[in-house]
C-alpha cells in the first residue's frame, strides 16, 4: 500500500526509521520503507543506519557516488513498488503516534498529493542556531488553513504522500545545479500541471538546525538556484518571492540603490543575523543585496 522514502546524506535516521516503522505495523498494512544513502563520508552514520536493514520491510543502501537531492529523490521513486510513496527528509521525526494512521485517511481516488506539514520544537536552540530555528517558525511552519490558501507555495517536500502514478508525470528536475529550491521548482510544475495539493495537519518536527553561518550560505546557494531557474525560464519570476520583488526593482531603477549597501551596513546585518534575535527583515534584506548582485554579474 505505502512505500516510504527516505534520502540521507551524512545523516543518523535510524531512529526515524524505527519509529515509522512501528507506526506503519501499528495499522497492519502492506508497506516497505527504502531508504537511500547519497554517499556519505560519515562512517559512524553509515554504521548506526545501517541497522535499519535488519528491520522487517525496511532497507538501507549507500550509494557508490553522491547523485543528488533531486536525482535521489527520483531513484527512491523508481525502486518503490507500492502505488502510495511517502516522502520523508531524514531530519525530521512524526510528532504524533497517529502520523501514518492520518495520512491512511486521506488516501482515496479524490486526492493525488497530501503535504502534512512542519513545525518546530518550541525551545530555542543555541544562540549560534537561532537564525534557522526562527525562519523556519515563520516561515514555514503554517497552520493548515494558511497553507492552503496558497497550496503550492506553501509545499515542502519534506513530509508528503504522492500517487505514484502522478510522481512518474511531474518527477523532481535532475537537470538543475544540486544548489537549492529543487522542492520550489517541484511544486511549480505540480502548479502547472494542474494537480491539487491537500493541506492537512499532520506535522513532522524538523529536526536538522544548521548553524545560522551554514544557513546564510545555503541561502545564497538558494539565491543561485533561483536566478538559474529564471535564466533559463524554467519557473515564473513571480512565482518566488525575493525574485518578483527583485523584478519589480529593476522595472523601478531601484536595484542600483539596494546593492549600494557600504561594508559596515552589510557587517551589521551580519552579527544580527548570526546573533541570539536575528531579524527576517534584515535577513531579506540580506538576501536581496546578494541576488542584485549575482544578477549583475551574471
């Protein structure tokens, strides 16, 4: 009935295994759980997972090469042999014991795509975290009713059930540069093909805080991923906020001024952001400063 899939990369997902697992033998259904490995360099990661294989109905296969975010997720796809794939990250962890028992409601001819949601654990991380920690209460973990006003937008593809049928129509891009937004890209050609995503409350912790200095730069990797899909015209400016934004910039002669920042104000933002309250304004401000800049010298 259910194949769950989980990427990994450098990362212990044991624990998230075992605990899927005991929820899917809980409701006495046909499932199997396969779980790849990108290439790892962690040996002590590869080591504890590789536990998951003596799990009945589970495996774990590490890669020869590392293929990607996008092609992995792709591969998983192709090795499942049930007609319902959950996708889940490997940071992440169901919060409920009736995570799959929720997901079981849904599974009908009515709908293609359920995206479950995200939410944060309420105590703050670190001071050096804070950054990430406090993005994503923000940014991504919405309530039902917010996701669905804007079901594609507000699509992580970090804990969803997808029609396999459907998945084999609209596949993540193996194309693009293993950069960022694969997910963004995703949900715009699911916007696209015209398959309705159902928002349901059935949320994963996201487990996996970078430092605040890690998640500055895959934010800038994300910013080139972003400009890369708009160069070659593979999504909607307007699609992605900061790159409408951007545009609405250039059409006003306003980008010059915002990528006019001296040293000292772009240091300034910097502490913030690497701070214990780290400002989403700022952040964005950050972010715009540095797209403007890539774009010029694109």
């Amino acid at each position: 009935m259910i194949s769950v899939l989980i990427p990994t990369y450098n990362y212990t997902i044991f624990p998230l295994v075992q605990k899927v697992h005991q929820l899917l033998t809980a409701e006495k259904i046909d499932f199997e759980i396969i779980c790849l490995d990108d290439a790892s360099t962690n040996p002590s990661s590869i080591d504890e997972n590789d536990e998951i294989n003596a799990l009945e109905h589970a495996s774990y296969q590490v890669l020869k090469v590392n293929i990607g975010r996008s092609r992995i997720r792709n591969l998983l796809a192709d090795t499942a042999k049930f007609d319902w794939l959950l996708f889940l990250d490997a940071d992440v962890m169901p919060i409920k014991d009736d995570f799959i028992k929720n997901y079981l409601k849904f599974i009908s001819n009515e709908h293609d795509i359920i995206y479950g949601g995200i939410k944060y654990v309420p105590n703050k991380p670190d001071a050096a975290q804070r950054l990430r920690w406090h993005y994503g209460n923000l940014r991504e973990a919405l309530a039902t009713e917010k996701r669905s006003r804007k079901p594609y937008v507000s699509f992580l593809t970090l804990n969803f059930l997808i029609r396999k049928s459907v998945f084999k129509k609209v596949k993540f891009n193996e194309d693009i540069p293993n950069l960022r937004h694969e997910d963004t890209l995703f949900s715009y050609q699911l916007q696209q093909a015209e398959v309705p995503i159902l928002h349901i409350n059935n949320p994963v912790y996201h487990l996996g805080i970078e430092s605040s200095k890690e998640f500055l730069r895959k934010s800038l990797d994300s910013l080139k991923a972003a400009l890369y899909f708009k160069q070659h015209k593979l999504i909607d400016p307007e699609y992605i906020k900061i790159l409408a934004f951007h545009k609405k910039l250039k059409k006003a002669k306003l980008d010059r001024a915002a990528a006019s920042l001296p040293k000292s104000t772009l240091r300034h933002i910097e502490r913030n952001l690497l701070g214990p309250k780290p400002s989403l304004r700022l952040f964005d401000l950050y972010r715009l400063y540095h797209l403007i800049q890539l774009d010029r010298n694109a």
